[in-house]
C-alpha cells in the first residue's frame, strides 16, 4: 500500500493495523541538536488515549511511546525518528460477526474493492488507531516550531448544539470530558451524549483548531498554500467530512467590505489586522494572524442499531456493529487535528528557512 507518508520536509510515515502487534511511525526530516524525549510527547498521547471517560471507547490503551532512533542524550540527531507503540487491548472477537460483511459508512466496501483484501478486525489500516502516531509525530512537530507557537483545539459543536461565542474560555477545554471551552454546553452535551450511548447510536461535531505565534510569510501563492495543506492535512483524519479555514463557508454570506480584514500601522511600525477573517492566511501564505481552522467529523458510522447492508457473497444483510466505540469520535479527533496542523506548521517553516535563510 503506497500514500503513508505526509509531509515534504518534515515527513511522517505511519505504519501498522488496530489489531496488529504495535503502531508505529517515522519521522524524517527534523533537524538534530533538539531536546526531545518520551516525556515529551506522552502528555499528547494521554489526551487522545481512549477509556478515559463514558464518551469514548471503552478500549484500554495506555498508548505508551518508545523512541527507537533517531535521539542520542535527549536530543534529536538530524537522523529518522522512528515511535512505536504496542497495541495491548485488542478484541478482534468483536469484529467475527462482520468479517464477511460491509458496515455501511466505514471504508470496508471500498478497502475491498481497491486491494481485494481487508483486515476486518477494527477496519485495520483504516482504523482511528492510527490516529495515535499522527499525534506523537505532532508532538516533535511542536518541538520544530518552538515555544512561541502555541496550538488548541477545542470542540465547538455536537449535532444542533455549538458553544456559545461569549463564554468561550480556553481554561475550561481541559476541564470536561469534550475539550469544550463552554462549561455550560458541556453540561449539556453530557447530557445529550449519554442518552445517544445508551441508544447504541452516535453522533458528529465540529473541531476548532488555533495555531498562534505563526510567523508571516510560511506557504506559497498557488501550488503549496498553506491554508490548502492545513486543509488536506485535516482531511486526511478519519470521518472528516469538511474543513474550512477562518470564516470558511460563512464568509459567503458576507459583503466585501465586511470580510476584507483592514489594517493598521502598529506602534513598532508593523501591520495590524482590525480582523480575521481569512483565517490568518491571505493568498496561501501566513499573515502572522492566528490560524483558524475547522473541521466537520461525521457520526461514528458503528452503531448497535441495525442497518441494510450486502456481504462478500453478493447477498443482502444487516449489519450492527458489536464492540468498544466512540459515540461521538469529535472528542478524541480534537488532539489529533492539533497534531496535523502542527506537522503542516512546521512542514511549512522548515520550507520557508530553506528558501529564505
């Protein structure tokens, strides 16, 4: 299977199945003489790690990382960078009643119809398993960028039900089961999420991702805009289905003279933005501005409620899908957007330092 591999300069090779042994990645292209060690990137492995509350899959991973190359007395050596976890929670048994058949909203009709074979335990390669390395690549990526980058996420809406604006507070992401920033819609989706498990069904929700401290001048005009590699980036999670960067799909409904972002000189001489509409990107390339980005994840397509599907015998069936799932997969998608945009980030600069040292 080729296209495991994301990135120009900074590239990540992902590798391994839901059920297999261990999943693992190599990063290739981060430069040497920076500290780094497990310690650095487990705190990013905890916040995707599932079983940690009634809301997510109830499979235990501690999602443990071992630095196998590529770092020599705690700091990287300009060498490949290869992570590795074991998987140790696997119940393969789960997935018996399904191996002949096609859950309808996964990818297994289509994995079939591309290799001829599939692994049916978990979806295999396309399993949100692997989701688990994207964010330990991320966690070097954030090493790349350095401090002055800071990058949140935050679950923004579950169904019909957004935050609201006004009572945004990043303190409070950290705080609840969501990553909301809404104490008060967590409550809320609290209660609406649990009702849904209990029905055996799911739901989506919308993911925000903040990147600030970007410096101006990382992407390109045409063919490597940022905001279309942020883009492509996050689209590449599993059961995203939309992304749209600052205003995104919103701006269409506005005037030219209340989406341009206006400017001002500042008090040290440099350009200050009234706003932020586009997102901190203007003609694919960074403003300096925070980057804004969303992205829409689908309902988990797994659900205990049976649904009209075929089988690899060509015959008609039903299909309800067994197993430990996450009822609402937004929750745990919020780190792992935070770690694709930090790879697209840092992609970007080590890009942007090698055509303007």
């Amino acid at each position: 299977m080729s296209h495991n591999t994301f990135g120009h300069l900074f590239r990540v090779t992902t590798w391994g199945e839901s059920h297999g042994p261990a999943i693992g990645c190599v990063i290739d292209g981060c430069p040497p003489r920076i500290p780094l060690t497990e310690a650095d990137i487990q705190p990013y492995l905890d916040r995707r790690r599932p079983g940690q509350s009634r809301f997510t899959t109830q499979r235990q991973e501690p999602d443990q990382v071992r630095i196998l190359s590529g770092v020599f007395e705690g700091q990287t050596t300009g060498t490949p960078i290869a992570l590795v976890i074991d998987n140790v929670d696997q119940r393969s048994k789960d997935y018996s009643n399904i191996a002949r058949s096609y859950r309808p909203g996964h990818a297994d009709l289509t994995y079939q119809l591309k290799y001829g074979i599939r692994d049916y335990r978990g979806g295999g390669r396309s399993s949100a398993r692997e989701t688990a390395m994207r964010v330990a690549a991320g966690a070097v990526a954030r090493k790349v960028l350095g401090n002055g980058v800071v990058i949140r996420g935050a679950m923004v809406a579950m169904g019909e039900h957004a935050v609201a604006p006004e009572r945004w507070d990043w303190a409070a992401v950290e705080a609840n089961a969501f990553f909301c920033p809404d104490p008060v819609t967590a409550a809320a989706w609290e209660t609406e999420l649990t009702a849904i498990r209990k029905e055996g069904s799911s739901i989506g929700a919308v993911i925000e991702i903040v990147a600030e401290g970007v410096p101006p001048g990382l992407g390109a005009p045409i063919y490597a805009k940022l905001d279309a590699e942020i883009a492509a980036a996050l689209m590449s999670i599993n059961a995203v289905k939309g992304v749209e960067i600052g205003d995104g799909f919103a701006a269409a409904r506005l005037r030219g003279e209340a989406n341009a972002d206006e400017m001002r000189i500042g008090p040290d001489g440099e350009p200050v933005f009234l706003s932020n509409h586009a997102g901190g990107v203007l003609g694919g390339i960074s403003s300096g501005q925070p980057i804004v980005a969303r992205f829409a994840v689908k309902p988990t397509s797994s659900i205990l409620t049976p649904r009209r599907s075929i089988n690899d015998a060509g015959h008609e069936t039903e299909v309800s899908t067994q197993g430990r799932h996450d009822p609402c997969v937004g929750i745990r998608a919020v780190p792992v957007g935070e770690a694709m945009v930090a790879c697209a980030l840092a992609d970007h600069l080590l890009r942007h330092r090698a055509q303007n040292p």
